[in-house]
C-alpha cells in the first residue's frame, strides 16, 4: 500500500491546450484548458467567440462531453469533476471540437 502511494503522489498534474480554430467556413475561435489531477480528477473550459445561435455542443475524442451555451456569439464554460462534472481522460493529440447541429464548427489539438 505505501508503494502505491508513492506512485500516485510522484504523479503530477496533466496539462494541456488547444487553440480552437473555425473549420468548413466558420470564422470563429477559441480555446480549451484541461488539467487532470494525479487523483483522476479533471478540470477543463473552453471559451469561444463567433459561435452564432444560442446552443452547442462539446466533443473530445469524437464523443459527448457537455452542451454549452452561446451568449451573443460567445461561449464561456468551465467545468470541474469534483463538482460533480464528466471527468473526461485526454492525452496530446487528442481532438477537441465544438459542433452545433452535428456539424464540428470550431476544431484543435491538445498539446502541451
């Protein structure tokens, strides 16, 4: 039991980044932040501006994470495991997206 916790606490916080460009037209951008503890807990937000309509959708890895919700053509989320939140497992290179309607509008890659 020592050991294993050894291991867990030489274990250091996840960080990565990805820049959110607009994609098949769309001119809008933005970013998204994701922090994953060495407990297995997960913080991640994303903003956005030029996201037009009032509803969209976060993707991670091609799958459902959490909807989001536009006001005047801006998206402001933030989003905590611990509070009760999809604690989502990403790695750099990992595909993030924001889709409205089934459509990806705004696209990036996590890195480092």
């Amino acid at each position: 039991m020592f050991e294993a916790l050894k291991i867990l606490l030489a274990r250091k916080t996840v960080r990565l980044d990805a820049r959110l460009a607009g994609v098949a037209g769309f001119t809008g951008a933005g970013g998204f932040r994701y922090a994953l503890s060495p407990a297995g807990s997960a913080n991640y937000e994303v903003e956005a501006k030029g996201v037009a309509g009032l509803k969209a959708d976060l993707f991670a890895c091609g799958e459902f994470v959490a909807p989001l919700e536009c006001d005047e053509g801006k998206v402001k989320a933030k989003f905590d495991s611990r509070l009760g939140d999809l604690a989502i497992r990403l790695k750099a290179g990992d595909l993030v997206e924001i889709r409205q309607n089934g459509g990806a509008i705004l696209s990036g890659t996590l890195g480092r």
